[in-house]
C-alpha cells in the first residue's frame, strides 16, 4: 500500500460513484428537459435555490429530497415483506456493479506501477456485465411477485418474458465482437479501437462490426428496460407495473437503477462500439507524445466553446418574471465560466511552460480520457432519452418476435461471417 | 362500380426493415429538440403565472356574477329559478321583499359554493332576468379555506364581466 496506490483506487471509486449515481440526477434532468423540448415545451425550470436554477437541474434535487422524506408505505395485503424490499435493492445494487468494470482510461502508469482505470479494478469485463445485468430482472420479477397485485404481477411476468427474447440476442452480438477483438477485457477492447482501419476510419466496433453493434444498441435498450422496449412498465395497461406498490425510497431505488442501468448500458455500447476512451485518431501513444500540442488546442477550443455557450446563456437564460430572484443567475454563471477559462488557460499555460515531465503527461493523458468516456457517456445516454421520446412501446409478443426471428438469426449469421473473415484473412 | 382495391403499406422491404421509418422519427424529434434549444423564445408553451393567457373569449365560463340594473342596484329577483336548475344544487338563495318599489324581490342571501358547482351553466341558462352570468373570465379561483369559496353576494356583485381584448 503506498499514497500513489490509494488515492488513485479512491479517484477511480469517486469516478464510478459519479458516472453512475451522481449521473441519476443529471439523466433525471436531461431526461425531463429533453422530453419537453423535443414536445415543444420547456420542462422544469423554476425551482431554484437563491435563485439558481442551473437549467432545472435543482428540481432533481428536490424530487429526490421529496422521495427520501415520504412515507414508505405498504400495503398490509403484503406478506412476503422481506422480497418485497430486497427487490429493489437487487435492482440498484445489480444496476450499479455492471457500472463498476466500465474503463474510464487506458492503463495509468505511475512510476514503476500500473493501475487500471476501473471503478473495480478486474478484467473480466463482458462477462461481468453479462452476469450483473441478467440479475437486475429478478429484482423486477421478485418485486412484482411480492407486491400481492395482479398489475405487479402482470409488469414481472412481461419482463421476464422480456429477458427470454433479448438475452440470446444479445449474448450472440457479443459473441461476434469478442471474436474480432480477441478478449473480454474491456481496457484491451478499447485499446483495440484505437487503432485506424484502412488509414481514415477509427478502427471502431461500430464501423467494424455494423450488425452486431445494433443488435447489441437494440438489446441494450431493452436490458435497461427503456422505451421502446419498457413493458415491465406500461402505465397505460398495467398502472406502474412492477412497482405500482412501492412508494418512497424503496420506489426510489427502482427509480434510480433505471438511470445507473441505462447509464452502464450507454457505457458498455460506448466501451464496445464507439470506441471507449479513445478520441478518434488519438490513441494513447499518440497523445503520450503529442501532449503539448494537444494541451495548446485545449487552450483554444475551451474559450470558443465557453464563448458559445455564454452567448447561449446570454440569449435564452432568462425568466419570465422581470422581477425575479431567478434573473440574477445568469450574471452569476457567466462569471463563473469566465473564471473557469482562465484557470484552465492559466493553468495548462503553466503546465506547458514548466513541461508535465513522464508522470505528467500520463496523468494528462488519463484525464483526457476520462472526460472523452464522459461527454461519449453523456451523448449515448441522450441517445437513449431522445430514442424514449420519439418511439413508442413494442408489445411483449412482438420484442419477442423481434428477439427470435430477426435480432437472434442476424446475429447467429453475424458470428459465421465474423468467424470466416477471421478464419480466412487471419486478422 | 368497381372494386377498388386499397394498397396496404408496409409490406415493402423498407417499411418491414423499420429501420428508415425509426431514424426518421427520431429525425422529426431531434429537429424539434435542436430548434427549441438553440432559441427557447421558440417554445410554444407559456410560463404560466407570470404571463397570463390573452385568448379567453367572453363565452368562457368562469366565476359567476351578479348583474345589475341601470341604477345600480341587483337585478335578481330571487326567483329560484337558477337554483332550481342546478345540477349540483350550490345556490343558496334567501329571499326578501323589495323596499324601494323597482321590483317585488330581491335576495336576502345568495350564495354560490363554487368547490360544489360544476360550471355548466345551466344557472345562468335558467335566469329569467338576465341576472346572472358566468362572463368574468376569472378562470382561477384559489384560496386558503373552504369557506372562502362560498361566494356571497356582494361578491358575486362586486365581480365585473371581462373586457373584450381580443
Ligand atoms: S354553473 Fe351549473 S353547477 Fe354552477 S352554479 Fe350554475 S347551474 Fe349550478
Ligand atoms: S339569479 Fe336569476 S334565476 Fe337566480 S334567483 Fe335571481 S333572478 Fe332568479
């Protein structure tokens, strides 16, 4: 145990913690946001604390201050109380760990040590997310099933005939990547990616293997039980679904390992398809020794993209009253972003005219990464709000009919083909 | 007459691959998404308490009102007959003799609970005198009690209709 070796494992807890439970919040948000305008309407945008409302990002903080201090109800016609509150904590806690093995970097070497960039450092991988993922049902099936309500039960029974059609799917999308990449490691997966096919396109799963890629997205949605493919749920035929009986926090773990799961699933199609932590065209290597050049573009793209968005703050933060609390945020923002920029500035000024040394630019490099994996995250996870808000619900029979007779042969035909060109090209 | 035989979409390839037919809804969304974000003035929504809405016509049913004669004084000769109409049965009506020779009676009383009506209209249908209307436009009514929403009369006579903006 040295200092080193603690405090990175402690900033790779912090960065797991954050992707996927401080992330609930933030997908809560976008989620709202993004539902209204995509309908022509706003969204939240009025509570506020002194006066900032941070876009509506408050109102998610106050919905979950609300679900913590209401009353945990139960019905009396409930009897089996141990199940009935072990299932959402088999929700959350399985929705959580598939996030823990998600790479936020490449490797870190430090001195003479290595570190992998994993919230749980092990490189099992697929297998782990394939394992924890297939779990996350049996909270939904054992939480309809205790619920002692015909709608709960109905909602489990339509998920576990969920996972009948999607998991096979599935499990043989991911075969046909494992064959390409030759591991279930996720950090050499990604590694993999970072290379370029044919000299121009980034050698990514998507652009690799275009078939198994949506097979694995369309899954994926239906594993992180979102539209279109959320009939656990079905508040018009079925009230709540599995959950119609759960209220406050115990609702609330439900509620919040819907966001981690649809959060681990984005993670893992960026981790397999979109090429991970990679920034096209700049692998590891390359930014080891660009570094300096990289930091120089850094110093110019943020103040563009700052500038852009204080003009975006400038032109639409405002609020309906004249007289209002709320009208003040906007100076206060745009304040702040300034001051953001020029420590930004200030700061990789001085870091390129003092030189980062090895350890330095390794660090960099990590940081890079991590904030490429994080706006890649942000982007698929809007990709699953944006997918909710445009496709509506598919009938049980039918996502079965789409699992077996289309998903499951695309996928079983993917694998020959992955495996001849292998085969035969020896690549 | 001939048979007219209907083509049945989404037989061909393209429609039964869904996928076209998917990237173009999320195309529409997406459109909606970019045009709304860059420029929320182009929202179609209000942001309601602070701007009120402009479009209520003076055929909107909102809180009722008393009406008055030309010298003033209340047009309802406590008749019963709106009382008698309603369906949810909230107008109260205690009537007593007219002193100053316009008419024979006028009410003591009349009272409307508006958390009991149900704002047909079918009161102010009923007035043969033209004495009560529901042409205020005061379409939200709050307050703290329950007793504050039974409207007396001298505030159901203190009411105005709305003025025409539109
Ligand atoms: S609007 Fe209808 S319910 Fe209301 S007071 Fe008049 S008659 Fe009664
Ligand atoms: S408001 Fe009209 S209907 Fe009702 S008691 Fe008065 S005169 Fe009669």
């Amino acid at each position: 145990m040295n200092a080193i070796l603690v405090s990175v494992v402690v900033v790779n807890c912090v960065l797991a913690l954050l992707f996927s439970l401080g992330a609930a919040p933030i997908l809560v948000w976008i989620e709202r946001r993004v539902a209204g305008l995509i309908q022509d309407r706003l969204g939240p945008n009025r509570c506020h604390i002194k006066g900032f409302r941070l876009g509506g990002l408050i109102q998610s903080f106050a919905d979950m201050l609300k679900l913590v201090f209401k009353e945990d109800f139960q019905a009396k016609s409930i009897k089996q109380s141990f199940f009935f509150s072990l299932a959402p904590v088999i929700v959350f806690a399985s929705a959580f760990l598939t996030f823990m093995v998600m790479p936020f970097a490449d490797h870190l070497v430090i001195g003479e040590q290595t570190f992998r960039m994993q919230g749980l450092p092990i490189d099992l991988g697929i297998l782990w997310f394939l394992a924890f993922a297939g779990l996350s049902v049996y909270g939904i099936m054992i939480g309809g099933w205790a619920s002692n309500n015909k709608y709960s039960l109905l909602g489990s029974m339509r998920s576990a005939a969920q996972v009948i059609s999607y998991e096979a799917a599935m499990g043989l999308s991911l075969v046909s990547i494992l064959i390409t990449y030759g591991s279930i490691d996720l950090v050499s997966i990604v590694n993999f990616q970072g290379n370029t096919v044919f000299g121009i396109l980034p050698s990514w799963g998507i652009v690799l293997q275009p078939l198994a890629g949506l097979i694995f997205i369309v899954t994926a949605f239906a594993e992180a039980n979102r539209t279109p493919f959320d009939i656990a749920e079905g508040e018009s035929e079925i009230v709540g679904g599995f959950h119609t009986e759960y209220s406050a926090m115990r609702f609330g773990l439900f509620f919040v390992g819907e966001y981690v799961a649809m959060s681990a699933s984005s993670a893992l199609i960026v981790t397999l398809f979109l090429g991970g932590y990679h920034l096209p065209y700049f692998n590891t290597q390359i930014l080891h020794q660009h570094m300096n050049l990289f930091l120089m573009a850094v110093m110019v793209f943020v103040p563009l993209m700052s500038l852009f968005f204080a003009r975006w703050i400038r032109r639409n933060n405002r609020f309906s009253a004249q007289v209002d609390i709320r009208n003040r945020e906007s100076k206060v923002l745009l304040k702040v972003l300034a001051g953001v920029n020029v420590l930004i500035v200030v700061g990789l000024a001085l870091f390129l005219i003092m030189g980062l040394g090895e350890t330095g630019v390794h660090i960099a490099t990590a940081v890079i990464q991590v904030a490429t994996f994080a706006v890649k995250l942000l982007l698929m996870n809007f990709v699953f709000v944006w997918v909710r808000w445009t496709l509506p619900r598919f009938r049980y029979d039918q996502l079965q009919d789409l699992g077996w007779k289309v998903l499951m042969p695309l996928a079983i035909m993917n694998i020959f083909i992955t495996a001849t060109v292998v085969v035969v090209f020896g690549v | 007459m001939g048979i007219k035989i209907v083509k049945r979409e989404g037989g061909s390839l393209k429609d039964r691959l869904y996928i076209p037919a998917i990237f173009g809804g999320m195309k529409t969304t997406l459109r909606h998404f970019i045009t709304n974000i860059s420029d929320t003035s182009k929202v179609k929504t209000f942001s309601y308490p602070e701007v009120q809405p402009s479009d209520i016509t003076s055929r909107y049913r909102g809180i009722h009102r008393l009406t008055k004669r030309e010298d003033g004084s209340i047009r309802c000769v406590a008749c019963f007959m709106c009382a008698t109409a309603c369906p949810a049965e909230c107008i109260f009506i205690e009537a007593k003799e007219r002193e100053d020779g316009v008419d024979e009676k006028m009410p003591e009383i009349f009272t409307i609970d508006v958390l009991e009506c149900v704002f047909c209209g079918g009161c102010v249908e009923a007035c043969p005198c033209d004495a009560i209307r529901m042409d205020t436009g005061i379409f939200s009514f709050v307050a703290l009690k329950r007793e504050d929403f039974v409207l007396t009369k001298e505030r159901l006579l203190s009411h105005e209709a709305k003025k025409e903006t539109l």
